[in-house]
C-alpha cells in the first residue's frame, strides 16, 4: 500500500488524482487474489495452471493494469471503467 500513498503524494496534476483510485483498487484486487491463493500454496494443494486464465479476479486485474500502462504511456486519463 505505500506505492499508492507515494503516488498520491506525488500526484502533481487533476489526471494523476483521478487515476489514485484506480491504482488503489488495483493494489486491493491484487491483494484479494493473493489471499485467495497463499493458503492453496501453503498446504501445497495442486493448482491448476490453468486457474489464474480462468479466474476473473486475474482477468479484472490485468484488464485494468493495461488501462493503467495505457494512461501512463499516453500521459493522459482516460476512465474507461475497468478499474472499478
């Protein structure tokens, strides 16, 4: 959670403010995903390797992630709904 609050501290422009949610949500969606896993891994239960392709949670994470790259890449904000 501290890169979060350092790019909201960094957060120079109206742009950069509206995307701290996002990343906020990002960075929760994430940890959600690993908590689903963790136990999984510590009882060394199998996972299927397919399981993250087929977990929307993953899906929902890498959708917004490319929005972010997007908006990073392009210098501009863009809410296209996806990091919700």
């Amino acid at each position: 959670m501290a890169f979060v609050r350092l790019a909201a501290v960094g957060a120079s422009t109206p742009a950069d403010n509206n995307a701290e949610p996002f990343l906020t949500n990002e960075f929760n969606n994430t940890r959600a995903l690993t908590d689903q896993y963790l136990p999984i891994t510590k009882f060394r239960t199998y996972i299927d390797p397919n399981s993250l392709a087929n977990d929307p949670l993953d899906q929902k994470i890498r959708t917004c992630a490319h929005s972010l790259a997007s908006m990073a890449t392009a210098n501009q904000f863009i809410d296209d709904g996806c990091c919700q």
